[in-house]
C-alpha cells in the first residue's frame, strides 16, 4: 500500500474512501474525492456512492451513509454529510490541515508529484524583432511563456523553450538598403568583394534602433524605397553573401542586447532560432515541382491545406 504521507492531499482522502468502499464490497474506483462543487457544504466531496447505486442496484443515500459510518470516526475529519441524491461532503479537521501543511513545507516539493507520464513540451514565447526595441505585449508573452515553462518542468516534463526571434523578412531588406544610404562604402554592398566581411559591425543596437522607423517610414511614403528594401530582402532571402553576412551582424548586435534583457528578468531559453529557415526555399521548390503547390489569388498554398508560403507582393 502507498504511503500516505508521499500522497497529495486529495490522493490522501482518495485513498482512505477507496479503502472504504472496497471494505464494502464495492469497486474501489468509486471512492474517488475532488474539490467540492459547494464550498458552502464542504471542503471536498466524494461521488461515488450514485454510481454505486447504478451498478449495485442500491439507494445512493444509503450507500453513502454507510460510507460515512465506515469513516467518520476518522480524526482526520471534522465532519462527513450526505446532501442531494448521496453525494458525500467532506470537511477536514483543522489539527490534519495543519499537520498537512507542516509536511508540505518540510518538502522541497510542497508534496507536488512528478507526472506519472512527462511528455515533450515546446514553447514558443517572447518573440521579440532583431532592431527593434520590446514592447508591452512582448513582455505579456515573456510573463506567461516562462511561467508556463517552469510549471511543466516542475511537473517533470521534457520542455525546449524557443524564443523565436522575428529576423526575417521586409524589416531586414528595410535596414539594409538603410544602412547602404548611410554607409555605401561598407564591403557588404560591394558585389565584386571577394574576401572576408568584417566580424564586427561598427554599428550599436541603439543605432538600430533608430534606423528602423527611419527606414520604414521612408518606405511607406516612397514607392521606389519600398521596391529597393523588397529587392534587398530577396537578396537576402537568396543568401547574396554580403548582404547574408550583414544580416548576421544585425541579428548578432540584438541578441547579445536580448539576452542581457531577459537575463534580467531571469527568462531562460533553450533555443534562440529566428524565422529564417535556410531549407524552406528548396522544401517549397520540390513542392512546386511536385504540383501539390498551386498559386491562389497570387499565393502559393499546398493543395491539402490552406496555408500560405509566398505572398505574391514579395518578401
């Protein structure tokens, strides 16, 4: 038999009805105990004696008040009541919940069981932008995202929490074509360079920040600007090489500034990926090829889905 003492509070009541009602001839199973419905009448209830009732062919009310004469004598009690049909209504005796509480906090645990069965557990949450400073809902996501992965991993389930960055995109064809404007001369916009690309960008994440909304309010309100960002996401998007290695500095100049953020809110990753999938291009192209890719209205979709891989307007 388990040791009561290694089991919650409701496996303890759990154990002593099914106890109770094997003790009777009855299915233990049916001694299950949960939260009660009514607070007003009981702190926990047990159900079991109406589906007694149903199998053994008994008056639910009796069964339940045999239950209670089986248990009542129990200090760990304070009272025990039948109320409706038979359902019993459980309330516990202050001496057993303080006792009870005294074990818990002895327990590193606070007496919280592993899960009989971890599963793999993936969560993407934060999502913050490369160059662009966190907001409100960044943070909302943060809060809830991590408070999720600490809970699961108490619980003792395998969790990879990925904090998908959003580094792809019109956004990086915007801050190219924004810095080639101020910085022509950098080897990243040089289509005759052969050599190595400087490891280090002489540009700081506060730059980046104001470049952005420099760049992106100048492409709304220029049509040739927005062609040329969208040029440049393509080229990247198509890993030119000076333009793939600028995107690396971008994205390294904003996680070394994220990584400090989160570190100090004590938010933990497991994967720091973004949205760039240097497979997905060759993945849709066998797609295409293969003819379970159509265009709808300017989109590409999989004939088996409705999800959109390509927007016709571009990157």
């Amino acid at each position: 038999m388990e040791d009561m003492t290694t089991l919650t509070l409701i496996g303890q009541l759990t154990m002593l009805f099914s106890n109770a009602f094997g003790a009777l001839g009855f299915d233990a199973k049916f001694g299950q105990v949960v939260t009660s419905d009514r607070p007003d009448l009981g702190q926990f209830q047990c159900n079991g004696a109406l589906s007694v009732a149903k199998v053994y062919k008994k008056n639910p009310r009796d069964v339940a008040q045999i239950i209670i004469e089986a248990l009542e004598k129990k200090e760990i009690f304070s009272s025990l009541s039948v109320a409706g049909a038979g359902f019993i209504n459980i309330n516990l005796s202050d001496d057993f919940l303080t006792a009870h509480i005294r074990q818990m906090s002895a327990d590193e645990r606070l007496c919280c069981p592993f899960v009989s069965k971890p599963k793999k557990v993936v969560i993407d949450f934060g999502g913050p932008n490369v160059a662009k400073p966190m907001h409100v809902g960044h943070l909302r996501s943060t809060i809830i995202g991590d408070s999720l992965q600490r809970l699961f991993r108490f619980m003792g389930h395998q969790v990879t929490s990925d904090i998908h960055l959003g580094d792809w995109g019109l956004q990086m064809g915007m801050l190219i074509t924004e810095l080639k404007a101020r910085n022509s001369e950098l080897p990243y916009f040089n289509a005759s360079h052969t050599g190595s690309y400087p490891e280090e960008l002489s540009i700081t994440i506060n730059d980046l920040e104001e470049m952005y909304p420099v760049a992106s309010m100048r492409c709304k309100g220029n049509k040739t600007d927005m062609e040329a960002a969208q040029k440049a996401t393509l080229e990247l998007q198509q890993l030119t090489p000076g333009y793939y290695a600028l995107w690396r500095q971008f994205v390294q100049i904003s996680m070394q500034e994220l990584k400090k953020d989160f570190e100090s809110l004590s938010v933990t990753f497991d994967l720091w990926r973004g949205g760039w999938k240097n497979h997905v291009s060759c993945k849709l192209l066998r797609c295409q090829e293969g003819f379970c890719a159509v265009v709808s209205f300017g989109r590409k979709r999989c004939r088996r889905s409705v999800f959109f891989l390509i927007h016709a307007k571009g990157p």
